[in-house]
C-alpha cells in the first residue's frame, strides 16, 4: 500500500530499498539451498580464485601500502568465505544429506577426506528432498546461487 502523504520519488525509494532487501533475502535463500553438481563443485572455487589471485596482483605490482590493501580486500575474503562454504552444503543436498555435515570441514584431516568425498560420490536420487535433479551442466548460475 503506498503512502499518499510521500511523493512519488519518494514512494520510488522506499519501495527500491524493499525490493533490494527482498533480492537479498531470496540470494541468501538460494546461496544454501538447493543442489550442486560434481562438476559445479570442483570449478567453483577456481572460478573465484582467479579474479581474487589477479586482485592481490595487482596490489604486489603497484605497490600499495599493506592496510591499504587490507581494508580493501577484508569484505572480499569475507564474502568469498561466506560463498566457498554454501558449497558443500549445496553438494552434501546433492547427495540427500543435511548441509550441516559441511560442519565436518572445520576439523583437520577429516576435512581431506570430506573433500574428497563429494568430489566422489555421486547423486542420490533423481529428485530429492533438496531440490530436482538438473542435468548436470556447468552451471555460472548455479555455483554462485543466483538460481536452486
């Protein structure tokens, strides 16, 4: 319901906050839900590896001050760190299995064995309780949550 005391440009605001914070919500939904495939499993982290790689770079060859490089890249290995743990859990759904087994890689050694796991172990059922089954393509879309 729109406010008729606020003017239209003001309306326009308020209601592009709601949407971006609605966009947010249902990324953040989708970044832990859902399925992930073998292949979309074991390319995701080198698709993010390369852009940061390039990045820090970039900073070696220039030379820029080190805190000025750290508060640039603090929100990046941040969200890379959020993003890179949201793929197990999409792998172990994969496999029709709690995403809270992803927990497993915060232990060493046990987390070699984890990875290795879900490079490994192949698909449990068609359409499970996490998601239907896709065709199992490269997915851009899919690694980076933008879609179940």
């Amino acid at each position: 319901m729109k406010n008729t005391s606020l003017s239209k440009s003001q309306n326009t605001k308020i209601n592009n906050r709601a949407n971006l914070l609605l966009r947010i919500r249902v990324y953040w939904h989708n970044l832990f839900s859902g399925r992930l495939s073998r292949r979309n499993y074991l390319f995701a982290p080198l698709i993010v590896m390369l852009p940061y790689g390039l990045i820090v770079g970039t900073y070696v060859t220039v030379g820029l001050p080190e805190s000025f490089a750290w508060v640039i890249t603090a929100p990046g290995i941040f969200i890379s760190f959020v993003w890179l743990f949201s793929l197990p859990i999409r792998r172990f759904h994969d496999t029709n299995q709690s995403g809270w087994m992803s927990l497993w890689a915060f232990f060493p050694l046990i987390n070699i064995f984890l990875g290795l796991y879900l490079l490994i172990a192949s698909p449990k059922d068609k359409d499970n309780r996490y998601g239907e089954y896709d065709d199992r393509k490269f997915s851009l879309k899919k690694i980076f949550g933008l879609t179940k």
